[in-house]
C-alpha cells in the first residue's frame, strides 16, 4: 500500500503482513482470510498436495480464517 503526500507524490511504500511466512511484502493477493505475498501463492500452487509442507499451509490458511470469523 502506497501512502501519498498532499501533492500526489508517493511518499512512503508499505507491505502487508502474508498469513504464511509472516513477512512484510508489497505484492501478493488479499482474500478474505487474509494475505498471501507472492512468494507464498506461488510456493502453495506449486506443492503437491500429498507434501507435508503442504498441510502447513492449510493449517496456517484455517487459523486465520478462524481467528478473522470472530473480530
């Protein structure tokens, strides 16, 4: 997210918090549940589904969608 001066110029360049690796980054999908930077998106299509690692990302993905269902 860009933050922008009262003359339009780009000030100051934000991330966002991705709900996978926990990390600040500029680009990446925002869905419902939450964040996934593009580094994230791309490691999750990318993974067999029969990969443990895989199960990681649905468990991290769940609990945000849990924890953003009650605020």
């Amino acid at each position: 997210m860009a933050i922008f001066d009262a003359a339009g110029k780009d000030f100051k360049q934000l991330g966002d918090k991705c709900c996978i690796c926990e990390r600040e980054k500029s680009e990446g999908l925002h869905l419902y549940i939450g964040y996934i930077c593009a580094e994230c998106e791309k490691a999750i299509v990318h993974t067999d589904t029969s990969d443990p690692i895989y199960q990681e990302y649905v468990e991290k993905l769940r609990k945000n969608n849990i924890s953003s269902i009650f605020t």
